[in-house]
C-alpha cells in the first residue's frame, strides 16, 4: 500500500502533539553509523510521535510520597498505544506500536524525525513543548512519497544549568553516566550504597534536569484528559507498608511507576521515611519483613529500622 505523507500526518495530527516520518531505512541507517544494535524491520515506514503532559510539583507529606511527576495520570505507555491503535486500525495495514519498552532507539528516532533536539539532559527538546512530552514510534506496512520532519532550529548552546544541577554528577558535556543517575538507581533492583540512599529525595524516577531547564519554562501547560489528576499520584506509605502486592496494585492500577513492582517503591519509601526521620511508620516497616521480599529490600530495610530506632529512643 502506498500513502502520502501528509495524508499519514493528518491521521496522526488528531491524536499526538508531535509527528515525523521517516523511512525504516534512514534510521537503521543511521543507528548502523552510530553503532547501535537494532533489529531488522519489514516494515517500510516509522511513524514517531510525541505526547505531552504537564509540568506540576506535589510535595511528599508525613503520610503519603511523591513520584516524578511524568507518571501523574494514567499510564503513558497504555495511553500511547490506546491513541496509536485509534489511529492505525483506519489506516488498515500491517503494524507495530512501540513505547519505551522495545530494542529501537527512540531518542534516535525523534532526532531523525525532526520532534526535537538531543539535550545536555539527555532528552528531546522541541522548541514548543520543551521535554515535557512521551515518545512513541509506530512501524507501518506501507510506502510514502516523502520523508516529513520537523524543522529543528535550536541546541543547548552553552547552558550546562541541567549538568551544574544534578546532585549525582551523572551528566556532562560529553556523556551520560547512567550508573549515577538517580532516576536510573531508584529504579534499579539492588542494594544502593549509603551516598545514592541520601541523595535521593523522591519516591521513582527523578525531575531535576527538566525542572532547571530554562528550554522548559512557560512549557508543560498542555493537559490531556488521560493525565488529568486522579487521585494516585501521591502514594500512601500505610499502603505500601501493610496492603499485599496485589490489593495495593489493585488500587494504584495503571500508573506507570508501578513498572518496576511494589517492592522497589517500598525500598525507595523507606529512604525517605529515613530522611524525614519519620518515625511514626516503624511498626508497620518493621511488620513488613514477614513477607519474604528480595535480599535488596531486606538489606535496606534493615539499615532504615536501626536507624529509626534511633530516632525513636532520642525523641522519649
């Protein structure tokens, strides 16, 4: 089947903020220069898309911690796929959706696509939504007429404001060190070392880089219904502490930061529960070690109870 390009846009348009199109060809090609692993593809044509969602700050209380606030609202990747779908079912080819979790580049992909420019933050910035949007590419059985990209005018220039904020050190001019990386070792399924427990300062994920990039200022303003507030962003810790894995999945169902599993949020609640000195929970942590859980959990746990056993007997 052969579309134009402009036919294949204004089908996208309706549901995405951000649309490129490329051929398949021009970024294998390209992640082949860059020595990147991909997959080979059938499919002759990429669609790569962009959806926004909102800048906004929620503050963790004694009772209840905050994520990074990309995960406010329903899950972007079913929100993604769910808007793909409304658009490709029309279309009536062959396809494959693609968001966050699949072997292609998708940073690569938006560059080639023209969505954005490759930050010193390590993310896509577009001149009108700053990096305050999701990334998805949509892999279609069908030729076009031409490749359609966005223009892209701008770069970081000098500004290193992302690289002089980040507590961790994980970003510079010329590379990313992923190891450092808060969003990155939060999320990670092991024991972290005492300097990683103190500087991390949020429940999953990470917001910094973006929040202190002035390409982000006066953007994230864009609400879409499907990340509109719902009532799950901000995480009871008397619910991670004493409701099992699948009453309290239940009830926090379809947000993205329960990606990685309940544990790994219990573990990073425990380190802000340590850096609030917050004693009120001891108990409860303490009850939680009857549930066998992974020896990265029990480890920090362990480390948090004596701490805040501290606590406890300086505060009598």
């Amino acid at each position: 089947m052969r579309m134009t390009s402009q036919a294949l846009y204004d089908a996208f348009s309706k549901k995405f903020d951000l649309i490129g199109i490329i051929e398949t060809k021009s970024y294998q090609d390209e992640a082949l220069k860059l020595n990147k692993i991909t997959p080979t593809s059938n499919y002759e044509t990429m669609v790569v898309v962009g959806l926004s969602y909102p800048y906004r700050v929620l503050k963790h209380t004694k009772t209840h911690l905050v994520p990074s606030f990309y995960t406010f609202g329903n899950d972007y990747h079913r929100v993604l796929k769910k808007r793909m779908e409304e658009v490709v079912t029309h279309i009536g080819v062959d396809y494959e959706l693609n968001v966050d979790n699949h072997p292609y580049d998708e940073r690569l992909a938006a560059t080639l696509a023209g969505l954005g420019f490759f930050g010193k933050n390590q993310l896509i910035i577009n001149e009108k939504l700053g990096s305050y949007f999701f990334l998805g590419i949509v892999f279609l059985d069908l030729e076009i007429d031409h490749e359609l990209k966005l223009e892209v005018k701008d770069d970081c220039g000098d500004c290193r404001l992302c690289i002089d904020a980040c507590p961790v050190q994980a970003l510079d001019n010329h590379m990313f060190h992923i190891d450092r990386c808060i969003s990155a070792y939060n999320q990670s399924k092991r024991v972290l070392t005492k300097e990683e427990m103190d500087k991390n300062y949020i429940l999953f994920g990470c917001d910094i880089c973006q929040m202190v990039c002035p390409k982000n200022l006066n953007k994230g303003k864009i609400i879409h219904e499907e990340f509109e507030l719902n009532g799950k962003e901000m995480v009871s810790i008397m619910d991670l502490f004493s409701d099992s894995d699948k009453v309290f999945i239940d009830k926090y169902q379809h947000m993205s930061y329960l990606w990685k599993g309940k544990t790994i949020l219990m573990r990073n609640a425990l380190m802000l529960i340590r850096k609030q000195k917050n004693i009120d929970f001891l108990d409860l942590i303490k009850q939680s070690r009857l549930t066998k859980r992974a020896d990265w959990y029990e480890e920090t746990c362990h480390q948090v109870i004596d701490e805040l056993e501290k606590y406890a007997y300086s505060s009598d």
